[in-house]
C-alpha cells in the first residue's frame, strides 16, 4: 500500500528506470537551457569569452572493474630497486649510524622513494605503493627483515634493496599492489 511494489525486485527496477530517466530529461534540459542562453547571448552583442563560465552537466565516469593490469601497466620492479640504489648511496654514503639522526633519514628516504615510483608509475595507474625502510647499527650482530604481505602473486610485486657499510646496514622494500 503506499505506492509500494510488492517485492523488492519490483521496487528496484523502478527506482533505477526511474532515476535514468530523471537524469536523462535533467541533462537534456539543461543542455537546452545552456545552448539557448548561448545564443541568445551572442546574438545580443555579448562576447565568447563571457559564455565560458556558463557549465553543462558534469560527466560523472563509471568504474571500469578492471580487475588485471594492462601489459604496459605492470609494476616496474628494475626501475624500483634501481630508485632505492640511487637513493641510498645519495643519501647514506658517508653517514655513521646514529639513531635520533637515522630516524629521520629512514623517513626522508622513505618519502624520496615514494614520489619516485609513483611518478615512474605515472598518473594512470592502479597500484598501491608501500615503501618500508629499515636503518640500523652495523655491530656485528645478526638481523632479519621479514614482512608478510596478502597478495595476488599474478599482478602484485616487490623491489628490495640492502645496503652496508662499516657503521650501519640499511633495508628498502617497496611493494606494488594492484587495486581495482
């Protein structure tokens, strides 16, 4: 009762039908409304660059669910671990361990590494970029660097790169997971 379809599937099918064709008619009037107004405009003596600030609907892009990268969109793995070289012999070449000033390099580096990949990666892509660096003392003692990722091994890759010298030993992994 209420003007309420009896099932679930009913009420759906029309409020979809409905909200398209409210849409449709909403830009097509609109679109109407704009072209009037532009000529109306420029017949009357007004200039071009008047009209421009007159806007039609927005475009409002769908999903693609595009759930596999395109060839020319997999995740660069020699030119990640080729940015972490570079960018730990550039900033960790001569440094002694320290830890207040190691801190603070481990981020600096980690950020460096980031907007690198990402501008390698261009505007156009799907990956999540996750960059982990690990700075510690070379003392002689043993370390591991473990991580423990969920991903699908088909589309999602890692870089790494180690790095020693006499006073400390330095660990850079950056991961590239595809996101739909």
């Amino acid at each position: 009762v209420c003007g309420i379809p009896n099932t679930t599937k009913q009420w759906y099918q029309r409020r979809v039908r409905g909200g398209l064709f409210k849409r449709k008619v909403t830009s097509m009037m609109l679109q109407n409304r704009r072209d009037s107004q532009i000529s109306s405009g420029l017949s009357s003596g007004t200039s071009a660059n008047e009209d421009e600030g007159l806007k039609g609907p927005q475009v409002v892009l769908e999903n693609t669910f595009q759930l596999a990268p395109k060839d020319s969109q997999k995740f660069p793995t020699k030119k990640a671990e080729d940015i972490l070289k570079t960018t730990f012999l550039t900033h960790l070449l001569d440094t002694k361990y320290n830890g207040d000033t190691c801190k603070n390099l481990t981020t600096q580096i980690t950020e460096t590494v980031k907007t690198q990949v990402k501008a390698e990666l261009g505007n156009n892509n799907r990956f999540k970029v996750v960059v982990l660096v690990i700075i510690g003392g070379n003392t002689g003692q043993g370390a591991r660097v473990a991580s423990r990722c969920l991903w699908y091994p088909q589309y999602d890759r890692f870089a790494q790169y180690e790095y020693h010298n006499e006073s400390l030993f330095a660990v850079g992994i950056v991961y590239g997971v595809y996101y739909e």
